[in-house]
C-alpha cells in the first residue's frame, strides 16, 4: 500500500512539475529568469515533502503546487500585456563593451567582473575587447557579443519600441529623443507607437518596424 501511495504522489508531482514548464514556453535553462529560478526551487522542495512523506495529506503539498502554477502562468500574461512588469522581474540587458570600451560601471551595477567578462568573450572566441563592437549582458546572465567587421561596423540594432512602447535607453543609446522616433513612425505610416510592435536602427542608420499584430 505503501508503494501505491509513493507511486501516486510521484506521479502527481510529474504532471504539475511538467504543467508548470509547459506554461513557461520554449525556453532554455539559461534563459530562465529569477522568478522562474524561484519557482522551480520551491517545487523540488514541495515535491520532496510529497514523495517523502506519504504519511502526510497529499493536499498540503498539491495546494501549495497549485499556487505555484497559478502564480506562474499569472506572471506570464501580465509580462505579456505589461513591459514595466516585465522588466521589474526579469530585468534589463546591460551594454558592458560598446565599441571596444568597457563600460566598468555599469559592469559594478550589475555585479559582473572582468573574470567573467573575459570567459564570455573566450566563449565566443574572442582575445581582445577591441575586436568587439557591443557586448550586451542578458538578463539571464548570457553575454551576446557583436564582432566589428573590417569596415568598422557590426550587426547590432538598438531596440526603439517594443509592445508599442518606446524603450527611452534605446533614444538614448543612439541620442535621439521621442518626438524624432514619432516622425520615423509616421514616415512609414503608422498614425501612433502602438501600431509597431517591435521597431529596431541599426549602426548604418536603417530602421526596421513591425505591424503589431500583423498576420503572416
């Protein structure tokens, strides 16, 4: 009986442990955020409190798995529908190398060391910070890494709005303010920023926008 019962809450476990992933979406382990991080944590320790101790209520420890899930898929749709959210749980990439200078401060913000950056760009293949144009910490703690081309220049594009939202560090990465991102937007036909779901500039100048919900 003992069995049963240990067979039971195992299973229970695996399908809202494997729930809970589903509604995550397609993403890898590195790219997971804190949150994400937090409650996986707090799943392996109410799973062991299941499986463990089958003299227990199984509901002590479905309910608090339950809520977990909840709290999850809420998160989900509210970074959906909310940049500021998102931003606030999972954070800000951070440009830490632009044009082959180390940024140390905002390397000190994020508590990032050159031990760390020097790794990251070996991972990447790269000796010299001078062969790097930009060199962005994720908020996953990945570090994305544009090389210069021979003319100077690299494939990396500023983000200038996102969700319909203008992204103000982007303006002030390239030094521009919102009334000029409003004119590059009616330019193209747009009567407002919440029509453009993603609008990116790369180093040449060339602005790429996409419609907001635009079927392809």
């Amino acid at each position: 009986m003992l069995v049963l019962s240990i067979i039971f809450r195992t299973l229970i476990t695996y399908f809202i442990i494997l729930l809970v992933f589903r509604f995550m979406g397609k993403r890898e382990i590195g790219e997971l955020s804190v949150m994400d991080l937090v409650v996986f944590i707090m799943l392996a320790e109410i799973a062991v409190f299941l499986i463990e101790q089958p003299d227990k209520e199984i509901w002590k420890a479905v309910v608090p798995m339950g809520v977990l899930l909840a709290i999850q898929i809420g998160s989900a749709v509210i970074s959906l529908k909310n940049q500021r959210f998102r931003n606030w749980f999972d954070g800000r990439p951070s440009i830490i190398i632009k044009h082959g200078k180390v940024d140390e401060h905002e390397m000190r913000k994020q508590r990032y060391n050159f031990n760390d950056l020097l790794l990251q760009l070996r991972e990447h293949g790269i000796q010299q910070v001078g062969d790097v144009a930009y060199a962005i910490l994720e908020p996953s703690g990945k570090l994305s890494v544009f090389e210069r081309n021979d003319d100077g220049s690299s494939g990396y594009a500023v983000v200038l709005i996102a969700d319909g939202e203008v992204q103000y560090s982007g303006l002030h990465t390239i030094r521009k303010n919102k009334q000029w991102l409003m004119n590059e937007v009616r330019k193209r036909g747009f009567h407002s920023l919440r029509e453009v779901s993603l609008c990116t500039i790369n180093e040449e100048g060339n602005i790429q926008m996409d419609k907001n919900n635009e079927i392809t």
